[in-house]
C-alpha cells in the first residue's frame, strides 16, 4: 500500500511542490517505498471561499492556469480549500471563486468542503468535482463520522484528535480507511478549546482582504487584523516544538502501524508556514535518512518552476 501524501500549498510554496514531486520521479532511491503526493492543497487570492488559512494579495489568471496545468500535468490534483467559516448565501456569487472553481473543473482536481450550502452549490454548478471533507468540522465523534462516509466525499480528514489514539482508529471499518486522510503534523494544541473561533477570525480577515483587493485599494495590514489579534503561541512554532504533542503522528508509524492498520492517506500541514519548516516535514516524512541531508538541501536550493512572476502575496498569514 503506497502513503500518499497531501501537500501545502500550490500558491505559496507552487515551486517547492513541483520541484519535489520531481524529485520523487526522479530519485525514488531517495525515498520510502510507496511514497506518492496525491493532492497539493490550498487556494489562489483572492478568493472569499478561502478557509483554514487566510491569504492577502491576488493571482493574475495566467499564473492560475499555470499552477493548475503544472500540478496536472504531474499526475497532481490540485484541492481547493473552500471551508470559510464566515460565507454567507449570498457568497455563492463570488465571480473569483467561480471562476477559479470553473479553471480547474476537470474531474481530476478536488475541493475541500465544510459549509453545507457551499457544498450543494458545488455539486449542482461543477458536478465534476471528488469533494473532500475537511478536518475543519472537528468531528470527534465516531458516529458523526460513520456519517460523513455516507455523503459521497472521496475522502474524509480526520478531526487531529484520532491520530494516535489507535482504540478509536481500529474502530472504523476496514474498508472504509482509505477514504481517511490523517493530519499528521497538526501545530494546533490537542483538544484546542478555540480552534473553531479562530477559523472563523481567519474567515473574517479572508473577507476582509478580499474586499480590499476588489475595490482595489492598497494592501494594508488593517485586512488581517482579527486574525493578528487573535493571540495563539502556536502560530510560531516549528516542526521540531510540535512532536512532543500526543497528535503528532511520528514517520515511524506511518509505515509501520498506519499502513498496516489500512490508512494511507497523511494529510502536511503548512499552507503559509516558513518554507524552512515545510521542507522539514518533508523530509521527515517521506525521505530515507541517509539521503536526508541531500535532499533538504536540494528542495531548498529549488529552481523556479513556473515561468513566470510569481503574483503579488501581499499580507500572508501565518498559520492557526
């Protein structure tokens, strides 16, 4: 059984993905057995649907089209993060994010969902669309799990609070763990008590940065503000402080106990993380120790992938 992992961020960090998913083909030597990215995550601003993580700036539609067909034509889906706690009915009309959703429409890229009317609307307008169900619905229940595997969703994310906790995860069903994705390297705290509040002032900062990239006006750090206030130690950790949380899937497990169990899908976390801790996971996921230190170096050292300029990413976030 192959692990295949979902990666952040095709905006952000576009050039890092792509350079990895080239090395992978390149130099399997490098690498675990079975290793494969399955989905590069994330969004394009200024897109209100935009959830989990709040973007600033915009993208020119060229350099949308050229992720788009970079990722695909690597055999990568890309997987739209369209869980905005904040939307509104009314959002549906949104002429960026139906344009986007219609760029990418091809039965082979993703969407991640979370608000139920966001949801129909996508299957009624881009019917070509697998949905994912996102680990935003922080469903910690087994119930209200078995129920979500019942909604059509290609894959479920897990709540971070199942990893680890093998009682729980050996319940569900057999056949049904492949449909689970597992966030291996949450930064959140385990049973964080305001993580739903703070996706919705990420939520609120995403509007707010949107409105100011429609009337054109200048970037100001004003958009983000509810997001800057909200006051959580973890938005600068690194990779290294968050092992010690009982949520942190170490790489050991997943080819041991994870794979063995059935599970193999492992979702990265680190949409607008500091590259430096991207490729940390990274490698610690996914590369052979003896060939660690090669191919950190070599993912850092990444060329452009994309042949054009990178668009204006005013006003990134950093991560919950």
């Amino acid at each position: 059984m192959n692990a295949k992992f979902h990666i952040p961020d095709f905006f952000k960090h576009a050039d890092l993905n792509l350079t990895l998913i080239d090395k992978i083909k390149e130099h399997p030597e490098y690498f675990y057995d079975g290793v494969e990215i399955a989905s590069c995550f994330g969004c394009f601003p200024p897109a209100l649907w935009n959830g989990g993580r709040a973007l600033g700036g915009t993208a020119s539609y060229d350099f949308i089209k050229a992720v788009i067909k970079a990722f695909n034509d690597r055999n990568v889906p890309i997987r739209y993060t369209f869980t905005n706690p904040t939307l509104e009915e009314k959002d549906l009309k949104d002429p960026f994010c139906n344009r986007i959703a219609k760029l990418a429409e091809n039965g082979f890229n993703e969407i991640i969902v979370n608000i139920p009317f966001l949801e129909e609307y996508i299957r009624e307008k881009y019917p070509q669309y697998p949905l994912i169900s996102s680990t935003v619905k922080q469903i910690e229940d087994y119930d209200a799990l078995m129920r979500e595997f019942e909604k059509g969703y290609k894959l479920v994310v897990l709540d971070y609070n199942w990893n680890n906790d093998f009682e729980k995860l050996e319940k569900i069903p057999r056949e049904l763990r492949e449909r689970c994705e597992i966030l291996v390297c949450p930064y959140c705290t385990p049973h964080c008590k305001r993580r739903g509040e703070h996706y919705v002032a990420l939520g609120e900062a995403q509007r707010e940065s949107c409105r100011q990239a429609v009337s054109a006006a200048k970037f100001s750090n004003s958009a983000m503000q509810k997001a800057f206030e909200f006051n959580c130690p973890n938005t600068g950790y690194n990779f290294y402080q968050i092992q010690d949380y009982c949520t942190f899937v170490k790489n050991d497990d997943i080819y041991t106990k994870y794979l063995d169990m059935g599970f193999c899908n492992f979702k990265i976390e680190g949409r607008v993380l500091h590259p430096a801790n991207v490729v940390e996971s990274y490698v610690y996921y996914m590369v052979k120790p003896e060939h660690r230190d090669r191919v950190r170096l070599e993912l850092q050292l990444h060329d452009r992938k994309l042949d054009m300029p990178k668009s204006n990413s005013r006003g990134m976030l950093p991560r919950v």
